[in-house]
C-alpha cells in the first residue's frame, strides 16, 4: 500500500460525523490536515485529537462552503506551507426537511443545492487547478445511495447527491490526459446527526430513522476513504457504494423485530 505519511490532506465540514473521522483517520497515517467547518471552537477541539492520533501537523479554520467569494478567499490565502493540497475531501453537505416536494419550505432546496451542489462546485474549482499544475492529486467526494433511487419525501436531497455522482464523473473525464484521482464514495444509512439536521434538532425524529437498524458508523466511510485514497497511483476507484447489511438500497431496508 502506497504511504500517505506526510501528504495535505483537506477535509471538508470536518467538525462532526464522517468528516471528523475520515480527518482523524488520515491522521493516523501521518497526514498534515487542513480542515474545515462552520464551527471554529469544534475544530479547535479536533485539533489535539488529530495530532494524538499522529497528524503531522493541523490548520483549522472556519468556512461556510455556501459563501463562494469565502471559500475562493479562504483557499487563496491559506498558507504557503498549506497550499499544496495533495487530497480533498469534500464532505460537506446535509438534507433538510423531510416532505414532498409541493408542500415544502423553498428555504430546505435553498439550504441543499448550495452546501451538496453549489458548495462543492466551490471548493473543487478552488483547489483542483493546483493538482493540476503540480501533476498530482485525488478528489474525494461524498455522495449517497440517494442518487441511485430517490425515495418518498426526499426528491430534492436526493437530486443533489444525484448531481455530485454527475459531477465527480464529469470532473473524472475533464482530468484525463492529467494525474489527478476522482473519486465519489457512496454510503447508506450512516449513524451521525445527519437525521437531526435534517429535522432541525428533532432528536425524537431522528432516533427514529435508526430504529431497529444497525447503521454504518463514520469510521466505515471514512475507511473507505482513505482505502480510496491509498491506491497505488495508476489506480483510480471511480465510485464506492457501500451500506449496512440491513439495507439493500435507498428503499429497502431489514429493521429488526
């Protein structure tokens, strides 16, 4: 397995759920992290957690991916020792609401096209031409068994993960010619505060969602990841799919009696 040790690794919405473990995962193989989020104090406690787990170094700071002329500011002024940015895992994302389509809030569409499609597009654009140039370099994306099969309630959540499985395939067949990885990780259920975003601090409904289930854990993805991201260099992993042994699907689920 090729060595990461030392590589820039950014990660994205790395506060809490898979971007917090994909982060502490690639410290564990020595990486130098450059994370992300909207909130700074979270990240600062992230921090000693990174460098215990063998982080070579970590740079945090505050983003909000929906703000283009933010994240354009953000990236271009990081630090120079910062810069040259070897991985990038766009991670942030999030669903909101949980209705059909002609009886929701336009505010939740609003809230998911810009962090899953907008936000992504922003930070992609950001870092990707310095891959380029460099002639090396992996995107990371993730995305959901959502963009599979939409389900009931959730057209618009699942059209955004539908657009960034669009995305990583069309970023894929712009880089040819170039060295630089593409690829989109694809989970099921996974159990992080995914479902109390979603219904905005509802923790009652959200429990709900797990019932009777044993859900992915962010590690799993986040183990997917960085399995992604340790190819050797000629290897590309376009896509992985991955869910729970109880679920087949976006629709089909084993929920124990």
């Amino acid at each position: 397995m090729p060595t990461i040790s030392g590589k820039t690794v950014f990660v994205t919405g790395a506060s809490s759920g898979i971007g917090r473990a994909t982060a502490i995962a690639f410290a564990r193989e020595g990486c130098r992290l450059l994370v992300c989020g909207r909130g700074l104090d979270t990240l600062e406690e992230l921090r000693p957690i990174l460098t215990a787990a063998g982080g070579a170094a970590v740079h945090a700071f505050q983003l909000d991916v929906q703000d283009r002329s933010e994240v354009e500011a953000a990236i271009a002024n990081l630090p120079v020792e910062w810069k040259e940015i070897d991985v990038l895992v766009n991670n942030a994302g999030l669903s909101r609401g949980l209705t059909k389509v002609y009886q929701d809030d336009p505010e939740n569409w609003e809230e998911m096209i810009d962090t899953n499609i907008k936000g992504l597009l922003y930070v992609t654009r950001s870092v990707v031409p310095g891959m380029v140039a460099r002639g090396r370099g992996h995107v990371i994306s993730l995305g959901s068994t959502a963009a599979y099969i939409t389900y009931a309630y959730g057209a618009v959540y699942c059209a955004t993960k539908a657009a960034e499985r669009s995305i990583s395939e069309g970023l894929k067949i712009d880089l040819m010619g170039t060295p630089v990885r593409v690829t989109s990780v694809d989970p099921g259920m996974v159990q992080t505060n995914f479902s109390k975003i979603r219904f905005r601090g509802d923790e009652e409904q959200a429990a709900k969602v797990y019932q009777n289930i044993t859900p992915l854990q962010p590690e799993d993805v986040a183990d997917a990841i960085v399995w992604a991201a340790t190819r050797p260099a000629h290897v590309n992993i376009h896509t992985v799919v991955m869910t729970t042994i109880d679920q087949a699907n976006s629709v089909v689920f084993n929920r124990h009696s």
